[in-house]
C-alpha cells in the first residue's frame, strides 16, 4: 500500500489542502494570547481578619482557629497556613490544581458564615477573602509622588481615582497601597491634663462618638411643599474638633483641646515609601503594587491597566509625577521577542543544512516547505486547546524545526536515489514513496509516542510540561502528514537530477569531501563488524557510565530566570521603632542603590509591604533593573555583588531574591525554598526550629537563612489584681478599654466626605506613648466617677512575647527559608537537611519542605519514572509497527549513549540536571532512535528482498542511509543550538535543554553509527535462534520404521 500515491495523483488536492493548513493556521496565530508559561497557578485564597489591638496570641486562638476548622472540610484544599500578628490574621488556602478557583471563593465564603457565630463580636468587619496568592509578586508597581501636593493628598488620588478603577479590570486581584498616607483627624490626649481634669479617656471616646454624627433626620411634608431635615451633626476636620465639649466640671465645659491635642494627619504615620531614581536621593511616594488573579494572563491584564494610565496622567495636577516602576509584562514581551527570533534563526540554519547536502535549490525549498507548514498548521491546534504562545510551547516549536523535516528529508533523498538510478519524476516519486512510507511513519509515530507519557503526568509538572509535550506532537504529526502528501507529490513535478551540463562546482567539490567521509566511515565500519565484542564491551561501559553519571550529577528544578527586577528584604531587631526602621531601611537603599546596574527602585517599611512579610520591623525594596542589553551582569551575579555589601550593616539582615517565575506554595518568606516545622506542642517546635536552623546554618552551600519565628518581641505585660479593681469598681473591660483608646490609636469616630471616608482616631500624645513608664500616668474612671491610677490595681513589667504566630494545617509551625549560593544544586541542599533533621528534630515535631523545594522532592522521582515510561512506550509502538519484540531493542539500544553525551555535556558546562534538561532527555528518546529505524528498515527490506545476510544487509543499509541519517542529525542539532547558546531574554533558563540535545545528539551519533548494526547482528542472530527453536518445537516427530518379522 503506497499512502502518498493518491496525493502525487492529485496535486490540485493536495496543495489546497496545505493552503487550508496555512490559513487556519495563520489566523489562529493572530488570536492565540502571549504568555511567559503555561498556566500552572495553584487556586489561591487569601482570608484577612482584623481586631484592632489584639495581641498575636489572642487572633491565633480567637480568630484563626475557628476559621482554620472550617476551612479544612474544604473539598480540594491541598494547604493552609495562616500568619497571626497584632490585630490580623491572614489565612491562605491553596487548592488542587483541577479544582475551580471561583467554586473554592464559593465554599471559603459559606465557611466563613459557619465560623462567623464563633468570631469575637467586637471585630469591626467580618473576614474577607481575595482571590490572590500573597507569595506572587505584584504584576505591575505605580508610584505618585509630588514636590508640592502633600502625601494625604496623594494617596487620595492613588485610593480614590486610581485604585478604585484598577480593582474593576477583569483578572486584578487586588491593589495594594504602599506607603499609605490616608488622611484623618488625630485627638491626641495629655494624661496630666485629663488626671487635672478629672476626665477619663473612656469619655473622650464617648464625647466623640456623640458629637460627631451622620444620621438620617427625616422629612416634613406639609400640603404642599416638603422638606428634607439637615443637622449639623458632622465635624469634618482637627479645627471643629478643638472646641467640642466632652464634660462640665464644677459647671465649666471641659473642651477637647484643654485635654490635649487636635491635629490633621494620615491614618497611621508608621509607614513609609520612597521613589529612587538613576542613583538619586529617595524621594516620598505613594505606591500601588497590583497583583493577579490565579490563572489570570499577565499582559492581558497589564495592557488593560496600562490603557487607564494616560486617563490617569490626564485627570492628575500638573505637579504630580506618576510613573511605572516595573511592568511583568516587559520582560515577557522581550522573552517572546527572542524566541521568536530564535525561531527565525533555527529556520535559517537547518534549512542552509538541507542545502549544504542537496546542493540543489529545488531539492531544498521541497523539504523546506514542511517547516512552515507544520508551525503553522500547529497554530490552529493550539487555538482549539487555548493554548498561548509561550515559553515552552515556543521552545517546543523551535525543537521541532530540528527534526520535522527530517521525514520530508528522508522521502525526497529515497525518491532522488531512484532518480539518479534512470527513473522519471513520477515514477521514482510513487516507486520511492511507497518503499519509504512504513518508515516515515514508524519515525513519526515513534517520536510523537515519546511524548505521551507526558499527558499523563499530575501536579505542577503536568500541567506545565503538557502544553510543550501537545505542541511538539502536533508539529510531528502534520510533519508526517506533510512528508507524505505535499513532498512526494512536489518532487513528482518539481524535482530534477542534474542535466548534461553536469552539476556545479560547488556540489563537485562537496560531493568529493562526502564521499570521502563515507569511505572513512565505509572502513570504520568494517573494522566495528569485525570485532563485535569490543564494539559491545564499549556499549556496555557507556551504559554504565550513564548510570552513573545520572545518579553524580547535582539535580536542580525550575532554573533561575532574569526578569529585570530584584527584590530585597530587610528585617532588624524585633520591637525595632518606625523612626530606627526607616533610618535602617535608608542606609541599606543607598548602598543598593550604587550598583550601576540599576534602573530604578522602591522602597518601604511599616504596613504590610508587596508581599504580605508585615511586622513593624521589616522592609520591602522593589529593584528594576536595567534592560539586559544595556548591563553587564545577570541578576544573579547582581546578587552576588551586593550581598557582601549589604552584610555589613550593623543592625540588619538583608535578604536579596531574584523572584521566580512559577510560585509554588502561598507561604510569604524571607528566602526561595521553605522547610516547616509543625507541632501541637510549642516548646519543642520552638526549641526543635533553633536547633535545625543552627545545624543547616553549618551547610556551605546555603546563603539567606532565616526563620518566622519572632516570640522576642518587647512587651508590657499589666497583670490586673481582679479583687482590688473589682473593690475600686473597675472592671478589666474598661482597663484594656483605655489602653485601646490611649495606645492603639483606636477609631472612635467616621468623617464621611463625598467619595471617601477617614477616620477620627484616639491617643495619647506621642511623648506618652514612648516610654512604657507613661502607663503610670493613665487613670480610670470607676462606676462611681472616681478617678483611679493603674498603679493602685495592677502590676506592670516588661517581658519578651510572639511579634506573629504561624499555623500550618491547623497546627503551631515554624517556617525556615533559605537561598541557595551559586553553583549549589537543590537536590545536593535537600538531602543534607533532611539527613540533619532526621537526627536533631524529634518524632513528635513533623518536618517537610513546601513550596519549590517540596514539588522538586515529588517532581525528582516522578521524572525519573517518566523516562523509564517513554522508553517502554516506544518500545511498545515499535514492538507494533514491526510486530517483532527484538528489532525495538537494536533501535534503543542508542539510547544510553545519548543520555550519556547530554549529561557529559551539562557537566561540563557546570549546569544541574533540571526540568528543562529532564525534558531535553525524553526528546533524545525520539530523535536517536530516528536514525537507527532508518538504518534498520533498510536492513529488513534488503534481507527479505534481495535474500542478504543480516550482516550483509546492515552494512548496506547504514552506507546508503549514512547521507540522509547526517543530514537529519546535523538539522536537528542546529534546531537547538541557538536554545543551547541561551540567547535573548530568558536565555539562560532554556539553555540546559538545547544542550542536552545537541550533546546527546553529537555523541549518540558518532556511537551508533557503529554501535546499531553490531547490535543488528546479534538481535538477529538470537532471534534467529529463538526462531529455530520454535520450529523445532513444532516440528512433527518422524514416524517409527517397521521391519518385517
């Protein structure tokens, strides 16, 4: 059966159908989205409670808890972690990958309702949830600052013109503010004044809740008019505020501002952002960090904010300045671009391959054709899969360039063999396609099983891998259905043998310098049939030299990727004031800010910062870097160069990252890879986490060691004598009551304007608030009106306590975060630390990893299984296609040799055996195994036809096969050098595949050239073997001989 002779027939036919290819392939390029990866987000919630003042301990077991218990009947909840600071608690919950993320924001909501009847009454709001992991970084920061516009007034745009109209964008999570300077009115109390006065603090609140009002005041309807009520019940600024009355005493009004001070200021003055610029000094600003939605495409979303900034500029003061400090989507655009380029260039240089062996413009151009055809043609398949264009289904394209054509290679090199041999095009077109046919299809079907095993892998991996392993297959599958409709069917009219003239120079010349390596390899060859055991015994030794090499070499998992931007963390002393933070926080920009590389960068302490860390004694930078084009250094080495700097300031940690581009996990640490510690039991977790955290700390290979745990936080411990308060008539209410209102600052009242509202909000004076001795000075008023000291009913000292207090699934944990030093692997860390954790952390704390180091531990065997899976599977199609189980083994038998030039190669280019390299591996599978089943089909043809020996037919088959299996190799190899040179953005993360293939290309060639016949000449004789056996075994027993008596 000839599969290409209706096709050659019917060219019409067949060149619209590869025009129908071409047009549904082109339009659904043009609609397919551009992306940096497949979408590989886990669904993602983020729960925020607050209770302003409560302490960690009291939003762990009050708050926390109650949530957690519901939450964990969740279907689908993979993890949950919550962080219980002063007044908040955030909780995280990360789903299955499969399960719906607007399904999970339905459950978590119906669990917050249930647990609601279990939540201190007295919280200002109920928990609310966003749809965001807190560990991603925002997609894009915007910052406002001004020279004349003051801070309050700034952040009113920022809330009110610009974040507000952000939120509502389709896949914006959530925008946060940094540095929020939010207006409101500040009564700051003088103790000695209300002492003077006989006023406790407890009434100021009152008078202020009293006097400042919004209420509905009805309407009069009279017979024919009605009017609306107006009282003047609301104070809207410090001014109004001074004169109000809050008591009388002995008949005189007690006014607000003989108690103290009135003033205008921002909702909490203990946070900060500055904007640097080209090494300038810092200067004030408010910034919006924007984060997406899980699953969500970034420049879809990014280039939809971007559309509001003109409106923005245009409804903002002249004197206000509002720029973009970093854009995700930039970057990846860039990585696009290149790899695009990248395509082009692979294009260029397989087809100048195909070339350099045909030295024939028309025999070129007829193979050539299958390249764009099968991208193409891929497009319209992506599209149906809504699939994007991105890092890998674009690296997958790029593969393929290598080894697409091969097949049309190898049909138009079989149908130019007859030609030469005296046969007319159409002839020699229909006589070499069916003779080919079988063997471009095992090829095809063999290379696309490769990846199938693929399809079926879970978890991140799969999700991730599956878009490159379908893109590649399609690629593969048209190029097959290309090769044997389109390419003989061209050669039938277009291909040509040399005319009387001869052929060029140019082909004279190389043709003599092919035919001299054919006669050398001619030679080799012999000498390897010849002593087959030696050619054996080296077969024997790479494949144990593969083994061992894939256990030696250090593993890795998702390679670090330059996305323009730096992120550094700084954290001091715990109980660390806002004044000491900044000052802190202002030494470390401006030693970051000296190294040329960089752009532009912000900083910010107080508040919550981009990535949730929280706590009054850390700090954000957020660092853009300047365009790769126009720096010197990686952002690793970037790193690596400030890390020595910023060490030595005294009273600081500084951790630098280089964010990653898949964030695994929603745990917020100060480090890339996170080890936990779980325990019902605090004192051993405590003291188990700072013994670990000292044994790792003595690891070489590890930099940016840190831990959550922060229970040293300088505290007033007040221990109320309950008899003699209840004597005085002085409730505990009441004590923590005025200690809310003295120290919170606590909200007492609301200024309702016209688009925003702001707070009114109660304290002591800052002076009294400085000095843990000013609790001497509060007084509280009794249910007589009596005015009664502290001093006379409690017991003040100062202690250390928790600054935050973790949970994992429920349980007390303690989350270590660590970054790895250059040149260390992952998989080299991981198996030191849990050695070391086996031996100092006890049976009754549980250790893991999370996030990346966790997914590496399950990815690492789960990888290890794949190639074993692929192996076998084409192993099974082959076993099909030949209906032999020997003949399979003679085509894999390259295979180790591969495995071997490929890990022999990432060593020497001192690179980890990461995914990327992992899925270079799997590729080998299909492209070596090429070669040998075009070596081998020979063989069978040539034995059943023409009645040759297996050793005799082998030796022909692989000198007629030697051209076209160099050529296919050469064009695959070429396909992934530019992936190997990691060229263009991204470069570096793509660079461990591209050399897997060309060094297991290199070497596999060069072994199996001589290695698979050898390797033929044994499978045949045993199956020879086994087929006499066979025959034997059936062979009718003669029947005995009867002599006459």
């Amino acid at each position: 059966m000839n599969l290409s002779e209706p096709f050659i027939k019917r060219p019409i036919a067949t060149s619209l159908l590869m025009a129908a290819i071409a047009l549904f392939g082109t339009v659904a390029y043009r609609e397919l989205p551009v992306s940096d990866l497949p979408n590989v987000d886990f669904p993602t919630l983020l729960v925020t409670a607050a209770l302003p003042g409560a302490s960690p301990e009291t939003m762990a077991a009050a708050v926390a808890t109650p949530l957690e218990n519901q939450f964990s009947t969740i279907a689908g909840l993979i993890s949950m972690t919550s962080v219980n600071s002063l007044g908040s608690a955030q909780v995280t919950l990360s789903f299955d990958l499969n399960r719906s993320l607007d399904g999970a924001a339905v459950d978590t909501q119906a669990a917050i309702t249930q647990a609601s009847k279990l939540l201190p009454q007295n919280m200002p709001t109920p928990p609310t949830f966003t749809k965001v992991n807190p560990a991603d970084q925002p997609i894009i920061f915007l910052t406002l600052r001004s020279k004349m516009v003051p801070l309050y007034t700034l952040d009113e745009y920022a809330e009110t013109r610009i974040a507000q109209r952000i939120s509502t964008i389709s896949g914006v999570a959530q925008v946060q503010v940094l540095g929020q300077q939010k207006y409101a009115v500040h009564v700051q109390m003088d103790p000695r004044a209300l002492a003077t006065h006989l006023v406790g603090i407890n009434e100021v609140e009152t008078a202020l809740q009293n006097w400042n009002v919004n209420l509905p005041t009805g309407q009069i309807t009279g017979p024919q008019r009605a009017f609306t009520l107006m009282a003047s019940g609301q104070l809207t600024s410090a001014e109004q505020y001074k004169t109000l009355i809050v008591s009388y005493r002995n008949g005189n009004p007690v006014r607000l501002q003989e108690l103290g001070e009135v003033k205008d200021s921002v909702q909490d003055a203990r946070t900060a952002s500055w904007y640097y610029e080209n090494n300038g000094e810092g200067e004030r600003a408010i910034v919006l960090a924007i984060q997406r939605q899980p699953g969500t495409n970034t420049i879809t979303v990014t280039d939809n904010i971007k559309k509001l900034i003109p409106v923005f500029r245009a409804e903002l003061p002249p004197s206000v300045q509002m720029d973009i400090l970093y854009d995700r989507s930039d970057t990846i655009r860039e990585s696009y671009n290149d790899v695009e380029f990248t395509m082009v260039l692979t294009l260029g240089l397989v087809i100048a391959v195909i070339f350099l062996f045909l030295r024939n413009v028309s025999a070129t151009v007829i193979p050539s054709l299958a390249l764009p055809f099968s991208i193409i043609g891929t497009f319209s398949v992506m599209y149906l899969l809504h699939y994007s264009l991105d890092n890998l289904s674009m690296m997958a394209l790029i593969l393929s360039v290598g080894f697409v054509v091969d097949d049309a290679i190898v049909m138009l090199e079989n149908i130019f063999r007859h030609m030469e041999m005296g046969k007319r095009p159409l002839v020699a077109s229909l006589v070499g396609s069916r003779e080919i046919g079988f063997t471009i299809v095992s090829m095809t079907l063999s290379l696309a099983a490769v990846f199938i095993p693929v399809l079926f892998m879970g978890g991140i991996l799969g999700r991730l891998f599956r878009e490159f392993a379908v893109t590649i297959c399609v690629a593969i599958l048209i190029s097959g259905v290309v090769s044997v409709t389109l390419t003989p069917m061209l050669c039938s009219r277009f291909l040509r043998t040399p005319g009387h003239g001869g052929h060029s120079w140019f082909y004279n010349v190389t043709e003599k310098f092919f035919e001299a390596i054919l006669r050398v390899y001619d030679r080799t060859l012999q000498v390897a049939l010849r002593y087959r055991p030696a050619t054996m015994l080296a077969f024997v030794l790479v494949l144990a030299g593969t083994g061992y090499l894939f256990v030696k070499i250090p593993k890795g998992f998702i390679p670090d990727q330059d996305t323009d931007q730096l992120l550094v963390i700084t954290e001091a002393a715990q109980g660390t004031s806002f004044d000491e933070m900044s000052r802190y926080q202002q030494i470390v920009a401006d030693v970051v800010k000296q190294n040329p590389n960089i752009e532009a960068m912000m900083s910010t302490v107080g508040g919550t910062g981009a990535s949730t860390l929280g706590g009054p004694n850390y700090g954000e930078m957020i660092v853009r870097l300047k365009p790769r084009a126009q720096r010197k250094q990686l952002v690793n080495q970037i790193i690596d160069d400030l890390r020595p700097k910023v060490s030595n300031i005294p009273g600081m940690k500084v951790y630098l990252q280089n964010p990653p581009t898949i964030q695994i996990g929603g745990q917020v640490t100060k480090s890339l890879y996170q080890i936990s510690l779980v325990s019902p039991n605090r004192p051993a977790l405590y003291d188990s986490s700072q013994k670990l955290l000292e044994e790792i700390g003595k690891i070489p290979g590890i930099d940016d060691l840190s831990s959550d745990l922060a229970i040293t936080s300088p505290q007033v411990d007040v221990e109320i004598n309950r008899d003699k308060a209840a004597a005085m008539g002085v409730s505990a209410n009441t004590v923590e009551g005025a200690f809310y209102d003295a120290f919170g600052p606590k909200w007492v009242s609301t200024i309702y304007a016209a688009i925003n509202e702001y707070q009114v909000l109660l304290e002591l004076q800052p002076r009294y608030q400085a000095d843990p001795r000013a609790l001497s000075l509060l007084y509280f008023k009794n249910s007589s009106g009596q005015l009664i000291p502290l001093e006379t009913l409690a017991t003040v000292r100062q202690e250390a306590g928790p600054q935050s207090i973790n949970h994992y699934g429920m349980l007390p944990a303690v989350t270590l975060s660590f970054n790895l030093k250059p040149g260390v692997s992952l998989g080299e860390i991981v198996s030191q630390v849990q050695k070391i954790a086996a031996n100092v952390v006890p049976n009754e704390v549980s250790v893991s990893f999370q996030g990346s180091a966790k997914e590496f531990g399950s990815s690492l065997s789960n990888l290890s299984i794949l190639l074993i899976v692929a192996v076998l599977v084409v192993y099974i199609v082959l076993g099909i296609l030949y209906e032999s189980y020997i003949h399979p083994l003679t085509i894999l038998s390259g295979l180790p040799s591969a495995g071997f030039g490929a890990l022999v190669t990432l060593m020497l280019f001192h690179m980890d055996l990461n995914i990327y390299a992992f899925v270079g591996l799997i590729m080998l599978i299909g492209i070596v195994e090429k070669n040998a089943i075009m070596q081998i089909d020979f063989a069978l043809d040539a034995e059943r036809n023409q009645g040759l020996t297996p050793k005799k037919a082998i030796y022909e088959g692989c000198l007629i096969r030697f051209r076209p299996i160099m050529m296919t190799t050469m064009a695959a190899a070429l396909g992934a050098v530019p992936i190997a040179l990691g060229y263009g953005a991204g470069g570096e993360a793509r660079q461990p595949l591209g050399l897997v293939v060309v060094g297991g290309l290199m070497f596999s060639q060069l072994v199996t050239l001589y290695l698979t016949p050898v390797f033929y000449t044994y499978m045949a004789a045993l199956q020879e073997r086994l087929g006499r056996t066979k025959r034997s075994k059936k062979a009718p027993e003669p029947e005995p001989i009867h002599t006459p008596a």
